[in-house]
C-alpha cells in the first residue's frame, strides 16, 4: 500500500527520499514521486511504475539540490495508476502525500469546483491540498490550515505535507493509517513506517489516531484530534538499517519459503521449553483460559487461514468454541459478544485496517484482546492487551508464505497452552505435540530437497485456465491458501475447497483441463480424502497429489504427479503441506514470467478498507 516519506535536512534530499521509497517498495505500488523544496520553490517530480522511473526523471531534470521535502509511493484507489495522479499533489503552496482514503472527497470536491477551484487528478487526494491552500488564501496559518481541514474530513488517511517559500516546516497528520515521526540531530522525519525511516534514525514516535504533528528542525509539536498539544513517547525502533536483500535468491518470495525452516524455530524458541518439552508462555499471559468461554478470531488473507487452521486445534485440543471471520466482513456485522471472550487478530503487518477495525470492535465489546503480530512496532501491536510476536523477520515479498507458517506456530503452542489450562490436554500429549513441532524445521528441509520436482510438475500447472485445490479437517485452510498464493502471482484461476463439499456443486467445473491439487496427510481422513481424489480423477481431472503416504492405493485413479512430503505427526501437518503448495505457486510464476515479488494490483499492507 502506499508509502510516505517526508525529510527535513542539512543535506540535498532528492535521493534521500528515494533511499527511504526503496525501502517502501514492498508494501507494492504503481508511481511514486517526490517534491523537494528550493529556493525558486518546489520541484516535484512524478513517475508512473517502478521507482527506476522515477530514479530516471531525477537524473534527467536536474538534480533538486534543496534540504526538505516528501516523497511517496502510490497504489492506486482513485484514479488510475498514472504519472498525473501519482502523489505529491499541490495547490498553489501546498504539496502534500496521502495514505489511505478521503471517504467525503467528492462532496469536499464539488464545493472547491463551485469556488473556482481546478483539478488536474482524479485522486481524492488532491482536494485536501486545495483545501488547505483555500485556508491560506484566507490569511490562515500553514498549521491553522492544516488543523481546520482536517476537522471536516472523513476517511481513513497519514499526511505529510510541505509548504512552499517554508523550506523549514513539515506538517503531517495521522487517522486510521499509520504515520511515525522520525527524530534526528536537528534534522526531523517523517514516515509511515519504522522501517522507511531506520536509514535516518532509530528515534521514532508512533503518532497515535487523530494525532497531527508541526515539524521544523529543531522541534517537534504534537497535537490531538481536539488541537490540545500533547505527548508521546520516543521509541528505539528495532527496525534494521540494512536493506533486506534476496541473498542468492531470485526472488524475496523464494528466500522468504526458505527461511521458514529458520524463522520457525526461531519462533517455537520463544514459545516452547525445549528441554522440558511443554509450551511456556512465562509471564505473558494476562488471563486465564479457564474463564474464556469463546475465542473469536479476525483477520484477512493468509492470516485469516491461519485463523482457520488454528480453529481446528483449539476446538480439538482445548475443547473451546472458535468463531474465525474476515475482518472486513465481522467488522460491519454486529456480532454479539459476551463479557469474558478472547478475540485474538492475526497480521503479519499489524496495520491492516479491516483487522484493526475488528480488534477495536473487540476492545468496546469488553474482550480480552491478543494479536499474533510480526510487525512488534505496529499499531495492531501497540493496541493490544497481549502481543504474541511471530520472528519471521521482514516479509518483503508481497505473497506471504513465512509469516503464515511463523502465525501457525504460535496459534499451535497457544492452543497447546489453553488446552493445558483448561485441563482437556494430559502432559504427555503436550511432550508429543512439542515434540513434533519441534520437528517442523527439519522436515520442511527434506521438502525442499525435492524442490526441482514440484518445479517440474508446477510448469504442468501454469498453463492451465483454472486450479482446484481439495484438502480436508485442518488442512482444507491449506487448500485455500495454496489456491490463494497460486491465483495472486501466476493470475491462474485458483479455489481451494473442503474436499468433502465438492459434489455439492464445483465438482461440475472438472474436467481434462483442470489440475486439481489433492492435499491428503496419511491421518484419520485420508481414505475420504482419496475417494475424492478418485472422484475426479475419473472425470479426467489432472490429479497432482501431495502426500506423505507412503502407498496411496487409489482404486485406479489416475495421479499425474505426486509430490512426496516426510511422514510425521498429523498434528504439523499444515506447517508441512504448505511449503510444497507455496512451491507450487512460486515455480509456476517464475515460468510465466510474472513479477513475484509484487504482483499487480496487490499492496503488502492494506492500510486502507
Ligand atoms: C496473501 C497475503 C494477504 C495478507 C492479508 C493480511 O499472500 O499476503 O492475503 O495475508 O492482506 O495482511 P496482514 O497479515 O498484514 O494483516
């Protein structure tokens, strides 16, 4: 989603913003620009596409040599993904960089075009720098204009926003999506997020929502949404000065499968006592699961899989009713609940504005509120009653893959420790399951030592129209996130199904065409699993099987390919499943030639609904 950058400086700060853009790139994008302040006023200079473009326009138009300015990249919303209306966007002083969206932009608009007011964008943000510079064509203040403005917006939105002939002052304004002021020597920072801004500084304040902030050099004021100055706190961010690389891979999405062997044990480290072999929560925990009558969990995409997968375990292990719903739909559906419950939101980025909606929903309907969060520095993480962390590093690429094996592994030692509590799980059943989580990491090694194999078979896939994806119990989540990964970066049409349900319509969509991805762990479903299987198999389907049985007898059913996986407790099952799908899906967007890492259309973090 889009990313800000703001930068008052001693030094030139064109290729300054553009250092912290880079950094931005992965939350996805479609232009980007910067306007940088001169003493002959501002240069803005925009790019449609890739931040080359824009690195090019720079080169070519004479370097700006001023010490502040903004700079942006942009995914689109209102207007398509265009040089015009790519941000910054001005009004006469005004030039300004906006996340997120103005909800009452047209209404706002049609009172500026009744005033004389011109457009040259079609974006919604382009309105708030005319009515700003509206405010200061009536004798207003740069901060009094900013302050009246914002009052009559609605929507979700950060700003930052600079000022012509003022190469001293940055103002930026935060509500609903995220903004962090980054603190120098006597240089000041804006950005929307720590990691934007760890090139500059490690001091940073997370503006809290309705927070409006007047920068200058050597001073930083913070108001709140009533204009009564306030204070926050100053943090050292965690976030890593160096640029995340892809190693020796090409692409961050294939380094990133290939951590999870390593981010995973990383994070059972903080879960599990290893020696002891039981999960140890230590002092975190705030409640007691004894007196939680019902767990409701919220989040979006592969989160929400995750949410998915661990329903099956608390409700198996610990005995207690899960509701899991995407956020964008529970946000809005009233949903009654009681004193007393847990709601636990799952995001890899913790700013995903659906799932902050939800947990919000959460705080006023009096639940205990845990998140399972990479980013420890987001606003998911600072909102919540209990922050359990995943350690899957930065996730750059756009398609997760080891935050959801990383998501997985908390919601697994989680479940373990409710069921524990609640007294439905006996201590030698918990050295068994943490035994075999244990023994996540060296399995999913030995699947990618058949890598070139799932390669091979995902160049069968890729030509295909449509995928089906069938898995049942708590590997049917994995079957919609295979179908989900395969659909995001290849563009193949993709639906992953509870096996069980397919003769109860999508079985009519099969036929030689379509490869159908059977997920089938040797556990107590598997013989239903392959009935399945042979199911379309005999309508001609393209069977690709990923199993870690060792004999699959399938009445004759013709498998085209069966990708073999390391027997082990059905319990990890989903952590193991996965990997090859992700594979799947990799491989077959590297034969199709597609941008993996950020695929079209899609944002990394999804600030706005
Ligand atoms: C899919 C994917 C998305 C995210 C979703 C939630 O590969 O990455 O579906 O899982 O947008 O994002 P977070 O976890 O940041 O809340």
């Amino acid at each position: 989603m889009c990313g800000i950058i703001g930068i008052l400086g001693n030094d030139p700060v064109a290729w300054r913003l553009v250092d912290s853009l880079r950094r931005l790139e992965y939350r996805g994008y479609d232009s980007a620009g910067i306007a940088v302040s001169e003493k002959a006023g501002v240069r803005r200079i925009r790019a449609q596409g890739k931040l080359s473009g824009l690195e090019s326009e720079i080169r070519n138009n004479s370097e700006p040599k001023g010490t502040s300015g903004i700079g942006h990249t942009r995914w689109a919303t209102h207007g398509g993904p265009t040089t015009r209306n790519a941000h910054p966007h001005k009004s006469g002083r005004v030039y300004i960089v906006h996340n997120g969206i103005i909800e009452n932009f047209k209404l706002l608009k049609d009172k500026l075009t009744a005033k004389g007011a011109e457009f040259q964008t079609d974006t919604d943000s382009e309105v708030v720098a005319h009515m700003i510079d509206d405010a200061l064509s009536q004798g207003a203040s740069p901060r009094d204009a900013v302050a009246s403005v914002l009052s009559k917006l609605e929507g979700a939105f950060a700003f930052a926003i600079l000022f012509a002939g003022d190469d001293d002052l940055l103002i930026g304004a935060r509500r609903g999506s995220p903004l962090a002021i980054g603190h120098g020597e006597g240089e000041n920072y804006l950005g929307s997020d720590a990691i934007a801004l760890a090139p500059l500084t490690n001091k940073v304040t997370y503006l809290e929502d309705g927070d409006w902030v007047v920068l200058t050099r050597q001073s930083v004021e913070i108001f709140n949404e009533d204009n009564q100055p306030v204070s926050r706190d100053v943090s050292f961010t965690q976030a890593t000065t160096m640029m995340v690389d892809k190693g020796r891979h090409k692409h961050f999405m294939a380094k990133e499968i290939a951590e999870q062997p390593d981010v995973v044990g990383h994070t059972l480290a903080e879960y599990v006592d290893l020696a002891e072999m039981k999960v140890d929560f230590g002092e975190r925990m705030p409640f007691d699961f004894n007196n939680i009558n019902r767990l409701t969990i919220t989040a979006c995409g592969t989160a929400f899989y995750a949410g998915q997968v661990a329903k099956y375990w608390f409700e198996k292990y610990a005995r207690l009713p899960v509701e899991v719903d995407i956020a964008s739909e529970f946000r809005y559906r009233e949903a009654p609940l009681s004193d007393g419950g847990l709601a636990l939101v799952i995001s890899q980025s913790g700013e995903t504005a659906d799932t902050l909606a939800a947990l919000r929903y959460c705080k006023q309907h009096g639940q205990h509120l845990a998140a399972v969060v990479n980013v420890p520095e987001s606003t998911i993480s600072r909102e919540s009653d209990l922050v359990l962390r995943t350690y899957a590093g930065p996730e750059i690429g756009v398609a997760s893959t080891k935050a959801f094996t990383c998501q997985l592994t908390v919601l697994a030692c989680l479940a373990i420790h409710a069921a524990r509590q609640r007294g439905t799980m006996d201590e030698a059943t918990e050295r068994r399951l943490v035994g075999a989580l244990s023994e996540v990491p060296r399995h999913m090694n030995t699947i990618f030592d058949g890598e070139s194999h799932i390669d091979q078979v995902a160049r069968q896939v890729a030509g295909a129209r449509d995928v089906m994806y069938l898995g049942r119990g708590v590997n049917f989540p994995i079957a919609m996130e295979g179908a989900l990964k395969l659909k995001e970066i290849s563009y193949i049409h993709a639906e992953g199904y509870a096996a069980g349900e397919l003769k109860h319509g999508p079985i009519a969509l099969i036929d030689e065409e379509v490869p159908v991805v059977v997920i089938a762990p040797k556990d107590e479903l598997f013989d239903k699993t392959v009935s399945n299987m042979e199911e379309v198999a005999a309508r001609g389907a393209k069977v690709v099987l990923i199993t870690d049985a060792k004999d699959v007898h399938s009445g004759g059913a013709s498998v085209l390919e069966t990708i073999n996986i390391p027997a082990a407790d059905s319990f990890i099952s989903p952590f193991l499943f996965c990997v090859p799908v992700q594979l799947l899906a990799y491989h077959a967007a590297v034969f199709m030639g597609t941008d993996v890492d950020q695929p079209r259309n899609l944002a990394k973090s999804v600030t706005v609904e």
